[in-house]
C-alpha cells in the first residue's frame, strides 16, 4: 500500500509473554479503532509506532507509512502525529507559541504567524494567539492540541483514547472535528480506547484485544 498506514505482522510480548498482534491496512482517510480493556497493550502498540516502546517489550513486525517502512526510524523522523487524553499544552506558552511548536521549521516569522492564525481560525478560535493556556476550556484545549499536532504536517494521526476525560456533550464535539480534519487530510487514523461509542463514531474497522 503506498499511502496510508500498515502494520505488518505486528507482535508484542513482554518477558516471552505475548499481549497482541495486529496486522492491518489503513487507507487514507480511514480509522481502524483498536479497543479493550485497560493493561492488553493498546498505549504500547502506539509506542512501537512511534518509536517509543520501553525497552522491557519486545515487538517483531513492521510499521510502514506512505510507502516507506519506518519501524526503526528516529522518532523525529516517522511524521506520525498522537494525541492522548490529556491536551499536554505547554502551560509557560501562550497559545499562539503552543502552536508555533508544531510548526515544520523555516519560512519567515509573518508566514509562521499566517499559518498559527489561519489553525486558529480553523477551529473557530480566531484571535486566541496570546491567551494563557490556563484560561481556556478543556474543549478549547482539546482543539489547540489537535491543532499544534496537524501543524507538524504528519502522514498518519495516533489517538490514545483522547476524548475520555471530556464530558459527554463536549467528547462528541471534539470527536467529530478531530475525525473530520483527518478525513479531509486523507490522514490514516489509528485509534485506541476501551469505549465503545468511540468506537462506533469512528467508523471503520474495530480489533478488539484481550477477548
């Protein structure tokens, strides 16, 4: 598959110990959600795909992303974006330097403040570039977060189940927008949670674990 996000016979254990396995295309644009309980291995899969897994896992398999295998790549360099259930905005930094944090390097300062006013805009935030981290909502945070990650320009978006400590009402806003913006980036999104209606309002196709 040349676009998109495929985890090839993907296996994970710990002391001999097998917790998952997972082999699996995601299209652009497509969500494969990845569901169960709490300790059968959903965060560690994410941090086999970005590079992080501790070092008392083992993994086989490969991850490949828009054509290029990226399993033993720099973390820096795998242009994987994830986001958890905490916004984990920088609280010394204004908004607007949250989002400028994402930012690929280069360009002029004008085109870098063009690009963090233009995501603002985007999630309905204009104007909100020197406002305290502190002083906003949990739904306001959950879309500077999202923000600052699509910013960094990845090919594929990780969710470690980032809607469960918003309310019920907000949880369904801030799950639409962030399947909406990956859709219309054509980004393959893999998700992890232990709640079904995240699930179900993913679409796509669900691996349940530890059955």
């Amino acid at each position: 598959m040349d676009k998109g996000l495929s985890l090839r016979h993907v296996t994970i254990s710990k002391g001999g110990a097998p917790l998952l396995s997972v082999h699996h295309d995601i299209g652009p644009g497509e969500v494969l959600t990845v569901m169960g309980p709490s300790g059968v291995g959903k965060s560690t899969l994410l941090a086999f795909i970005t590079g992080t897994l501790a070092p008392d896992f083992q993994a086989m398999g490969e991850v490949w992303l828009d054509g290029h295998d990226i399993t033993h790549a720099p973390p820096h360099q795998r242009r994987v974006g994830i986001l958890f259930q905490d916004d984990l905005l920088f609280p010394h930094l204004s908004v607007g330097a949250n989002l400028a944090f994402g930012l690929q390097s280069g360009g002029t300062t004008t085109e870098r403040k063009a690009k963090i006013a233009e995501a603002l805009d985007e999630v309905g935030l204009s104007g909100f570039e020197t406002r305290d981290p502190a002083t906003l909502s949990g739904g306001q945070k959950a879309r500077v977060a999202l923000m600052r990650m699509l910013l960094s320009e990845p090919c594929g978006l990780l969710l470690d189940e980032p809607f469960s400590r918003l309310d019920a009402a907000l949880r369904a806003q801030v799950r639409d927008m962030v399947f909406d913006r990956a859709r219309a980036r054509e980004l393959p999104v893999l998700m992890v949670t232990h709640d079904a209606e995240d699930a179900r309002a993913a679409g796509g196709v669900i691996v349940t674990l530890g059955d």
